[in-house]
C-alpha cells in the first residue's frame, strides 16, 4: 500500500512538474525577445555610429530610429494580448487586402520609395515610411492560419484548394515587381511552409511551385546586376573587388574577430571597409566585436526562440489549430530569415537583401518582428495554461 502511494505520489509529481515547466515558457520568450532586442539596439548602435557621423547625423540617429520603431511595436505587441482571438481570425481577409492595396501604393502612386532601384517603401502622410512586403507576411500567416481551420471555408471544396495558393502567387509577384528578390523567395518559403503544416495536398503545392519556376528564373535573369551576382557567387574569383567585395571583407571582419572579439565597439570594418553594415551585414561587425562567442550566444538566443514556438505549436495542435498555424507560422518567419541572413553573411549565399531580425537596421521589419512575438507570445501562453477555451 505504502509502495503504491509513493507511486501515486511520483506521478502527481511528475505531472505537476511538467506543468510548472510548461508554465515557465511565456516567462522565458519574454526574457529572450526583451534580450534580443536590447542586444540588437546596442550592436546596431556599436556598428552604425561611424557611417551616421560619416553623412554629418547625430552619432544615436540609428539606434534612435530603431528605437522608436521597438516601443511602437511593444505598445502594439501588448495591445494584441487583449484583443479576443475571434478579431484576429476576422482580422485575415483585411489584413490581405491591406497588403495588397499598400504594396500597389508603392507600385503606382508617388508614395511608392525608390532606393537602389528598388521600389519597396511607402510614404504615406503622418505614418512613418514602411515597407509593405513586411505587413505581407504577417497578413498571409493570418490568413493561412484562419484558411486551414474555418469551417466556412471547407464547404467550398475546390476553392479551398486554389484561392491561398492563387494569392500566394500574387502577393509573391507583387513583391518581385518591386525588385524584392529575397524577401519574395522569403514569403514563398514561408507561405508555402505553412500551406504543407496546415496539410494541403502536396501535389497543389508542387504544381504552385512548378507554376511560378519558369517566370521566376526568368524574373532573376532578366536584370544584369543579378547574372553578374549569380556568376560572381559561383566563380568568386571573377570580381573579387567588385560584387565579391562584401562578401570578402564580411569573411575577414568574422576571422579577425576570433573566440572572444575585439570587444565592443572597437570593430573597425565598421569604418567603411563593410559596406551597409548595420544593415543585412551586421552580423559580421557584431561576431568582429564579439567573437565566436558571441554569434554562440545569440544563436542560442534564436534557437531557444524555435523550441518554445515550435514546442507551443505541438502542444496546441489538437486544442486550437488556428493559433497551432499561427506558431508554426511566426516561428518559421523568424528562424528562417535568420538562417538566410548568416549564410549570405558566410558566404554560403549570394548577397542580397536579407535582414537580420532584432539586429538589422529597418524600422518596418522589427516592428512587425515584435508585434509577431506578442501575438506568438499568446499562443505560448495558450499552450502553458491548457486552456481549450483560450481566452476567447
């Protein structure tokens, strides 16, 4: 009998630690983006200073920007914890079409930004200047999300079927129109991730896919800049102080930063030997200033970051398959966009536009980043408490 209660007793022990565990996990996404995104401001400060003096601004003008774009999106990263998950979901078709209209703002109207050629930011009066791909992401991971699970819109069968596929494609061709390469490829990635999680059938995928293969290459051969890109990628001896230039001098500020890094600060490709280095390079002046161990640290922070949405997206698989979708959806965003950023920065890509979320200079692209985490950390929460209503 004594045996039998200490049994009982283990497994109520184990259950209850399991949840303690579990509960811990909201506490523990917010101690990682509140890191990242203290540690983002501070390399973006460390690897910007020198190129804002260099163009006659403040030695803050980056980190101040940046910084006013994180407490927006905090204030908005909170505000969405409030609002009921039934608003989210009728938050999909609106949040599509919004991205459809700014993104053709920026193609057709004087509002549309043009910077190197590509025409990708907006500027609309009173709001600060944004890129309307960014908002296209977190609309099309919305929308999937609420696609795949209503019921509404099972009872149309062959629709359910082609409509997210059909308006992948065009939110997809409409961010290649503004000479967003990457960040296209980016979506369709991410899009079509959350297209085989939410279980469409593959041969619908596929057959996208094969659709948009013939356009696309012709699409990334049709600009000279880009076959030189691909050529000088392929063969880095052919330009090696032309299009190969950052990519070298990426390589060398990682080499000469070691184990432990020159400290902060006391990087020195910052001084114009890294071309756009607070930009989608930043990781080469942060691993410079930081070494190896600092890439380690913020590659744990970001792997932490997958196992907690990921884990969350298990857990609420069965319970809630909209906010299961959403997880999988801004966790796949997030750690994916990492990925390309470190092998562009390698050398294991050609350079392109790609930034490192947290750290990269770009207003629009954090702010989205944090109001993506305050609604993952939802789901995170949603999966802690066990709570098959959840909060609706």
């Amino acid at each position: 009998m004594a045996a039998r209660d200490y049994s009982d007793w283990y497994n109520n022990e184990t259950v209850d630690n399991r949840t303690n565990s579990g509960s811990l996990a909201p506490f523990t996404f917010i101690c990682i983006v509140v890191i990242l995104i203290m540690t983002g401001l501070l390399m973006l400060y460390s690897s910007s200073y020198a190129e804002a003096a260099a163009n006659g601004q403040p030695h803050y003008y980056f980190v101040l920007r940046q910084g006013i774009f994180a407490l927006l999106g905090i204030v908005c990263a909170v505000a969405v914890n409030f609002i009921p998950v039934k608003w989210i979901k009728l938050s999909a078709v609106p949040l599509v079409a919004l991205a459809f209209i700014t993104m053709l703002l920026t193609l057709l109207t004087p509002f549309g930004v043009t910077v190197m050629g590509a025409r990708r930011w907006l500027d609309l009066p009173v709001i600060p200047q944004f890129q309307p791909s960014e908002v296209a992401k977190l609309a099309i991971i919305i929308f999937l999300a609420w696609w795949f699970t209503s019921q509404k819109t099972r009872q149309y069968i062959g629709w359910y079927y082609v409509v997210p596929l059909l308006l992948i494609l065009a939110l997809t061709l409409l961010i290649f129109i503004q000479r967003a390469y990457t960040t296209g490829i980016h979506f369709l990635i991410l899009a079509l991730a959350l297209c085989i999680a939410g279980r469409l059938k593959l041969r619908y995928v596929f057959t996208a896919c094969a659709f948009l293969a013939v356009p696309a290459v012709f699409y990334m051969l049709s600009e000279g800049y880009r076959v030189r890109r691909i050529a000088s990628f392929l063969i880095p001896s052919l330009d090696p102080q032309g299009l190969n230039w950052q990519v070298n001098m990426s390589l060398s500020a990682i080499a000469e930063g070691g184990f432990f890094g020159k400290g902060i600060g006391n990087g020195v490709y910052k001084m114009g030997l890294l071309p756009e280095v607070q930009n989608d390079f930043i990781l080469a002046s942060i691993i410079e200033e930081t070494g190896v161990v600092g890439f380690i640290f913020i590659a744990m922070l970001f792997v932490l970051f997958a196992v907690l949405g990921y884990r969350a997206a298990g857990r609420l698989w069965d319970r809630d398959r909209f906010a299961s979708l959403t997880a999988i959806g801004i966790t796949t965003m997030i750690v994916s966009q990492v990925a390309l950023n470190i092998a562009v920065v390698t050398g294991l890509l050609p350079p392109t536009g790609i930034p490192l979320p947290f750290f990269s200079q770009g207003g629009t692209n954090l702010f989205v980043v944090i109001i993506e985490c305050g609604l993952l950390y939802r789901m995170i929460a949603l999966s802690a408490k066990g709570d098959e209503n959840g909060g609706r």
